[in-house]
C-alpha cells in the first residue's frame, strides 16, 4: 500500500463528488433461538473435544481431525443464518433470521409503496436451487404471506440469459420488481437497478470488505432517484445472530 501510494494518485468517490446516495448502516441484532443457543454450546464441545457426534455426523477421520476448526467455523456460519442449514428436520422458528429480515422488508415494501422503492436481498451461503429448502426461497414465502406479490420478488439465478438479466433490471428500475435476491458474485458487480433503490439487505457478511462494498454498490450509486423523495438515504441492514460467528466476522470486516 506504501510504495502503492508513492507512483500513484488516486481520488475516491467522495474526493471528486460523485454524485450517490448516502449510506446509512444497520447492525440488526436478533437473539438466538432456544435451538441455536443449544447448538452453541454443541459447537463449543466440538471444538474442545473434537467428537464430531456431537453434531449429528461420523466421527472425525484423520485428515478431518486435523481440519476441526475449520468444520466447526462451517457449522457456525451456517448455525448462524438458519438452524436448517445444519438439518432440514429443525422448525421455523417465527424468531430467526429470515423471519426479522421478512418484516424488514415488507416495512420498506410499504413505507415507499408511493415511489415503488426497491431492495435489494445479499446471501452467499444459501442462494437459490429449485425444489431444495433456501433462505430466498424460504424469506419470499414469508413476504408473500405479508402481502407482496411473488411476481415483485425475484431471484438473480433464475435470470439465465443475459436478456433475462436485462429485464430484470430493467423491471428493477421501473419498480415492477421490487425485492431482488442474489449472492455477491452473481449480484455484486455490474448491475445497473439503482434507480428506485431504498434498502440493501445483509443476510450475512462476506470475508472480504471489498465484496461488502460492491453489495452496497448496487444501491448507493449514482443515477439513484431516492435523492428527490426518501432523503437521499439508503438503509444498508446487517443482519447480526448474537453469540454467533456474525458479532466476529462483521468486526473482522471493521
């Protein structure tokens, strides 16, 4: 970064006042459920002892006994975002993540219904398949039963082509799709639907600050309308599962 800064000279976004939204972070935090907080301490066993039963799988072999912390930081980060990425079998407890996250959504679905505000959903470690359980899936039957449209929430995979990408975005801009579902390799880069954009969505954080940024990107860029009628703001929520790896990674990304 020093010799970087010594042959170049380079100016942010804000240094030649390109002409965004503000950006207005918040860290949500949401208590773990009855289950989550016994499978901490499931976790927390495992790490000590390395007795893989104790998750419901195989004990360790001998290449997995020597990648136990990286099993166990697995088994967090998906504990964290949603007990039914461990097993299918646990509930839908009305407190988790996708539940908070559904209601924040519908309160901003409705708070700009007049100027048909869009947002935008980030998840990388449970993105879209068809007939298999998924976070998207599993927040959009949620919003659909709080009254939005399924036709106004979509998910960037089912976008295949790049005119189906297209359309999408356009349908984005327009406000006919409201809510947009994607992960930050297939979302994060290259998409032009700021135009109505009020809120970005953090089920959880990427590793990297860089990829937090583009996320962002999609809504606090220029040619973003929200400057004429939501304040010139747009909400960035995180959403954080307390006593879990999230608390972690989001300072990390600090």
């Amino acid at each position: 970064a020093a010799f970087y800064n010594e042959i170049t000279d380079y100016r942010t976004a804000e240094d030649v006042g390109v002409d965004r939204p503000n950006k207005n972070e918040i860290l949500h935090h949401i208590p773990p459920t009855p289950e989550q907080e016994d499978f901490i301490q499931k976790l927390m066993q495992f790490a000590k002892t390395g007795d893989a039963t104790l998750l419901g799988r195989l004990p360790l072999s001998e290449t997995e006994e020597k990648a136990k912390m990286l099993i166990a930081t697995d088994y967090a980060r998906k504990m964290a975002l949603d007990m039914r990425m461990i097993d299918p079998n646990y509930e839908d407890h009305p407190d988790n993540k996708a539940s908070h996250c559904a209601k924040m959504i519908a309160e901003y679905y409705h708070k700009y219904e007049a100027h048909k505000g869009t947002q935008f959903v980030f998840s990388d470690l449970s993105t879209y398949k068809p007939n298999e359980w998924n976070i998207y899936s599993d927040i959009k039957d949620k919003l659909v039963r709080l009254g939005i449209p399924a036709r106004e929430i979509q998910f960037i995979q089912t976008a295949k082509t790049e005119q189906a990408r297209k359309k999408l975005f356009t349908d984005m801009n327009n406000g006919t799709v409201r809510v947009l579902f994607g992960s930050t390799s297939m979302l994060g880069t290259g998409v032009n639907a700021q135009q109505r954009a009020v809120a970005v969505h953090h089920l959880e954080v990427p590793w990297r600050p860089a990829d937090l940024e583009q996320r962002n990107g999609r809504a606090v860029r220029k040619g973003n309308t929200v400057k004429f009628w939501g304040g010139n703001v747009v909400d960035i929520i995180i959403y954080g599962t307390e006593k879990t790896l999230d608390a972690y990674k989001f300072n990390l990304l600090r």
